[in-house]
C-alpha cells in the first residue's frame, strides 16, 4: 500500500461531521460515527505539522428550500445554533482549525464548500494545492465539493475509510465514488497519509 507523504502546499478538508448526520440525528447516516477515529487520526497529523485544517458545516436557516416542508427532499437538518448542527462532541477541534459554514441562506444549495468563496479564498491564501477530503455524506456534499475542487485545479485524495454515504439508492455511494475518481481525485486510505 503506498503511502503519501503531507507536504507543504496540503490542507484537510472535513465535510459535515454534525451532530443531525450521526446516529440519533434527523438525517442520520449509517455508519457515520465509525469514521471519526480516522478523521481525528488525521487531523493530528496535519495539525501536528501545522498544516491548515478545515471543517466545514451545513448551517441553515429554519426555512431553507431543502426541508420537506419547503417542498425539499430532506428533514430539517443542521438548523444555525441548534444541537443538530453542531460538531460532533468526538472530533478533535484543534484551536488553529477553520470552520466554514455553507447553505446559509434559505436558497443556498449548501452541498458544495465551494459555494462558499470564503473557503477558496482561504486556500489561495494558504497557497494551497492538494485537498486531502473526508465526511459526510460521500453521495452529496463531499461529491459535490470534490468535483468542485478538481474543476478549479486541486489534486484531490479522498479517504474513502473516513466518509459515508446517504444512499438514497443503495449503491449511491459506490456510484459517487466512482465519479470522483473518473473525475481525477486518487482515493487512498487514511492510513496511507504519513
């Protein structure tokens, strides 16, 4: 298995690990506290080498178009200061680490961390050009957010032991997958990042 070595224009991008995508919270994933572990094991890493660590979430207003009740395909999720859209309580939050919020208007789609400009702004800034990716959901905002980050010129490596997907369909996932890495991204385990 090859290992990949953080270099210095590498940053980590953590999609979405809130407290309403985790078990018990109305748009649970399954297995999504089981990649907790590998992210953290990540984020010490990086933080460890003072590299940039970004975590990003979904922080939406009560109205936003994707609730049912607006007409949306989803439960209300990740609703701005509520339990629901916080961290989850098991993720390292080093004090140096970024937090973007998106899908903060009632419109805003808020499935890519590109719909943001504060992210790519922060990145450029950074002079960064590798995204190292985990999160949630690998069928919705990390899908997005990695097509995203590849159409606008990142090498991406998404570390497929450290997302879950929806699955609406069942093999929504695997489908995913499959997109980011026709699309250019390298999928690699969180154990091959040394």
């Amino acid at each position: 298995m090859k290992s990949e070595a953080i270099e210095t224009r590498d940053a980590l991008l953590i999609i979405d690990i809130q407290n309403d995508f985790l078990p018990g919270g109305s748009l649970a994933v399954s297995g999504s506290e089981q990649i907790i572990p590998a992210i953290n094991r990540c984020i010490e890493k990086f933080n460890t080498l003072g590299h940039p660590i970004f975590l990003t979430r979904d922080w939406h207003p009560v109205d936003h178009w994707s609730f049912a009740g607006q007409g949306g395909p989803w439960p209300p999720h990740c609703v701005a200061e509520t339990f629901g859209a916080e961290f989850s309580a098991s993720l390292l939050q080093p004090k140096t680490v970024q937090v973007i919020s998106k899908g903060v208007r009632r419109e805003s789609e808020g499935y890519s961390d590109f719909e943001v400009p504060d992210l790519r702004a922060k990145l450029e800034r950074a002079g960064i050009s590798r995204l190292f990716v985990a999160g949630l959901a690998s069928d919705y905002c990390v899908l997005r957010t990695v097509l995203d980050a590849l159409k606008l010129g990142y090498q991406v490596f998404l570390l497929q032991d450290a997302v879950r997907a929806v699955n609406v369909k069942p093999d929504d996932g695997d489908r995913a997958l499959q997109t980011m890495r026709q699309n250019g991204a390298q999928l690699i385990s969180s154990d091959q990042i040394s």
